[in-house]
C-alpha cells in the first residue's frame, strides 16, 4: 500500500493512493486504529507533505563502497551514524534552499526506512518487525563544510537539506532496489540496495542499541556512489524501485 500525508483545502489529510485518487483514512496512518472512510479525493487536487513528521531523522553513512571509495574513505567497522533535525525535512515539490556559506552542496540519493513501533535493544528480527514502510530521500550535505569540519553536524543538518517522499510504501523488500537519482533530467546515481555494506535490519537493530527508535521516526541508509553537485535552479530527483519518485529544485 501507499499511504500519503496531504494538503486538501487548507486541511492535512492522511490517506492511502490507489492509482491517481487518495482513499482518506479517519486519522494518521501510524495509527494503528486508523480506518479508511471510503471518501475519495483526486492526488491532482492535493499537494502532497512529507509523509511523516519524524521526531528524528538517523543517517548512516558510507553504506555502499563504492561511495567510501570515492570519498577517500576506509570502509567503517561498524555503521556510521549521524542525525539531521526536524527543521531539514521538507516534503516533495519543496524548495532546497542553498546557504551562502557553503560553495558546494550535493545530493545524495537514499532508501528511508520509516519506523512504526517503538523499539530500543531489538535483534535483526524485531527490527524488521518494526518497520512501518519505506519512502525516498535525499540526504543533501554541504560537501565543502563536510570536509573543512571533519564532522558531519554542520554539513548535513540545514534547513531543507532533507527532502522526504512522496509517499510510504509497505511491503516491499528493501534488500534489491534500483536506486537512481537524476540532475536536471541527467543520471547522476545508479545502483541497488544489494549493495549496501550493512542490510536494513542490521542498521535499525544497530542504532536501536544507541537510541529508542518511535514511530514516525526516519532511518537513511546511505547512498551510492556519483554523488555530486547542485546549483540553485537545478531540478533534482531520486527515483527508487516499487517506491516511485521524489522531485525537488534547488532555490
């Protein structure tokens, strides 16, 4: 199923997509008790939010490695872990917004794995368990700062720099998706989550060690390698298999 999170005359709505019409549900998809209603709006008619609203957004990095190769990276021991704030989610057909200090931001086209239960200390197992569905991102970095810091903090967490969306996907295996993304209609990325040094139950499993995972809360695995650079006006997408596409442009 596809569940939506939606702007319809000035009200948010929640909903499941069934080809171009949005079946509304009575309350928050997350919600267990939520019921569809059989009221039908046309997806033309709304403006699509970022599916959830994620208390936080925990990245892994350097998943792929091809990706650490072309970083000049070692491939890491165990998951690398950061984390970006509420205030970089922003839904699709949203601005990226380009910050005047950095002089170099990229995209990164990623998987998000959006959590539907509350877990910490979970196995592999539980872990997957847990999972709600799975949407696109874009863990946009400031690449300059990224590399002047030596940590990942600044670099990663300005506003806009997490698109989300366009919707969640349930059951779907996560573990061999074509993962693309493409710069003003131009590939940049092509790849499959085959290829990701750690699986999506490891990684979930991994950080519920470190921190109690709740529902709505968003888990980034990492992107591929052909990262590269942005410039206001550009159009960005990151397209992933049996999710469908997340469009947003560079201001």
């Amino acid at each position: 199923m596809k569940y939506v999170r939606f702007i319809n005359n000035s009200r948010i709505g929640y909903g499941v997509l069934e080809e171009e019409r949005i079946q509304y549900l009575d309350g928050e998809f997350l919600n267990p008790n939520s019921k569809l209603t059989g009221t039908y709006v046309s997806l033309q008619e709304v403006t699509l939010l970022t599916p959830v609203e994620p208390n936080k957004v925990v990245c892994v990095g350097l998943n792929y490695a091809l990706h650490a190769q072309e970083l000049d990276h070692s491939l890491p021991v165990d998951p690398v872990v950061f984390m970006k704030p509420q205030s970089a989610v922003i839904g699709p057909d949203a601005e990226i917004i380009y910050p005047k200090i950095s002089q170099r931001v990229d995209y990164e086209a990623e998987l998000a794995v959006v959590i539907g239960k509350t877990i910490k200390d979970v196995s592999e197992s539980d872990a997957s368990k847990a999972i709600f569905g799975y949407t696109c991102a874009n863990d946009v970095t400031a690449r300059d700062l990224q590399n002047k810091d030596g940590q990942w903090t600044r670099a990663k967490s300005f506003d806009t720099f997490c698109p989300i969306g366009p919707w969640i996907v349930t059951d779907i295996d996560p573990s061999q998706l074509d993962i693309q993304s493409f710069v003003n209609g131009q590939i940049k990325q092509s790849s499959n989550t085959r290829h990701f040094i750690t699986s999506v139950p490891k990684l979930v499993s991994f950080i519920s060690q470190v921190m109690t995972l709740n529902p709505g809360d968003v888990v980034l695995t990492g992107t591929p390698e052909g990262v590269g650079a942005l410039q206001p006006g550009d159009e960005v997408i990151v397209r992933i298999q049996m999710i469908g596409e997340l469009r947003n442009t560079v201001k």
